[in-house]
C-alpha cells in the first residue's frame, strides 16, 4: 500500500544556498572540523582523512550546519536503499532539497553514494543527529520533512519508506502522534488539514486561529534565517510553512472564517 503524495514540491521561495564553503571544508584537508561519531567516520572518507571529536579539539565545535546537512544527506542516502533498490534519479531528487553550487556538487554526490556503502546503519546517525539537536526538536522536525520531501519525489510513499520514517521519527523522540502530523503535511490522509495543524475536528473556530498563528509563528523561515541555520533548513521550513497555510485555508473555507 502506498500514500499519494501532496505533489508539492519543496519551495526555493526565501531559501538560501548552502553556505559557501560547507562542502570545501568537508572536503579540504589540513583543516580540522570536530564532528566524531558515525557522521565524522563518514565525512572522514569523503574527506580523505578522520575528523576528531570534539572534545579538545583544537578549532571549536562542529559547525552546527555542517552537522545538519551531512546527517540528512546520510539519513537521505540510507533511505535510498530501504525498498532494496537504488534507483539512477536518487542523487537529483536529493537535489531538490539539499542546493549546492555546481563547483561543489561532486563532494556531495560522493557524501550520499559512501552513506549508501557504509556498513553503518541509519541508526547511528540518526542518534547522533538527536544527540546534538535534542534541545533543539524543531531542527530534527525538519531533518524528517526533509526525507519526507525526498520520499515523495517519485509519486509515492511506498511501505518500505513510511517503516523508515516511523523508525527515524521515533529516534527523535517523536511519538505516534507528532509523526502523524509531520506526515499529513507531506500525504493525503483522513481529516488532512486538521492533522497538519495538530487539532482535532471539533475545536472551535477560535482554537483554530490561535494554533494557525502560532504554528506560523514557531515555523517562519525567518526564524530559521535568524538563527544562521543552513539553506536545507530554510528550503524546509518554507516547504512546511507553504502546507501549514494551506491547511489553514481549506479549514477556514470550509468554517467560512475571515
């Protein structure tokens, strides 16, 4: 069985490029990013050499949007490989979310095929991505519409890809009821928009205002921009803002709220 798509496609309307020279210093030697962990490992054979932990290391910590795109490239990649096949596009459709310069596109393409080949599993990224955002849920919410994104670039979510999100989503500590809602942004389900703003049928017209504006509020590409996030995080939450007011809309048409 398979969910259909909302057919939306992530946004490029206030998204920034991934900030030059991310992929450079993932990829350039003599400079000695701290990422340990099953992300550094992986960045590492890009990279040609092992990056350090963190703990001493000599240039601070990890960048936090380096952090952020090479884990929702590896947890992207492993997804690739979920239904048992891998097929030509996967690279592009990647693409759509995760926007690099062309000069520094090969790097990338090389990050995902090694995430694919690597004996590690999603797991280990996935902890490691909630070890470093656990006070942060917002940013691993938008790790997991990333992948959605991604998932559904072919027309479908197919069983094998919904299993796992569902399993990544409970590595974040997401429960039944927060996956539902990241999900119905993404797939036509039952009561759809009032999944997507995380209220039930009957609140009254009033509840509805309120959570539309506060889901706006919390989920603004601003505050990403503000925070100094990466150009994936901004490209997602534009996405997610995009299904939040178009939920609200077909909710308020049919209430007839102004």
């Amino acid at each position: 069985m398979t969910a259909e798509p909302t057919g939306s496609t992530p946004s490029t309307t206030g998204a920034r490029r991934a900030s030059p020279g991310i992929w450079g210093k993932i990829g350039g030697a003599g400079f000695g990013l701290a990422v340990g962990g099953p992300l550094g490992a992986l960045i590492g054979g890009v990279a040609g050499h092992f990056l350090v932990d963190r703990v001493g290391a000599l240039f601070g910590p990890t960048p936090r949007e380096v952090v952020f795109t090479t884990g929702l490239v590896a947890l992207a990649a492993k997804m690739a490989k979920s239904d048992g096949v891998v097929h030509p596009s996967e690279v592009e459709v990647f693409g759509r979310v995760v926007r690099v310069e062309p000069a520094e596109r090969p790097g990338v393409e090389r990050l995902f095929d090694l995430a694919k080949k690597t004996t590690d599993g999603f797991e280990a990224y996935a902890r490691q991505l909630a070890a470093t955002f656990g006070d942060e849920p917002a940013l691993l919410e938008d790790v997991l519409d990333g992948l959605f994104q991604i998932a559904g670039a072919d027309g479908a979510l197919h069983e094998a890809e919904e299993r796992y999100l569902r399993a990544v989503s409970g590595i974040f500590g997401f429960d039944e009821a927060a996956f539902a809602r990241i999900a119905a942004r993404h797939v036509r389900l039952p009561d759809d928009p009032y999944g997507v703003l995380g209220l039930d049928r009957d609140a009254d017209d009033a509840a509805v205002k309120a959570r539309h504006r506060a889901l706006v509020a919390e989920h603004h590409p601003d505050r990403a921009l503000a925070r100094g996030l990466p150009a994936e995080a901004v490209a997602i939450a534009t996405q997610r803002l995009a299904a939040i007011n178009a939920a609200y809309d077909r909710v308020a048409g049919e209430r007839g709220l102004r």
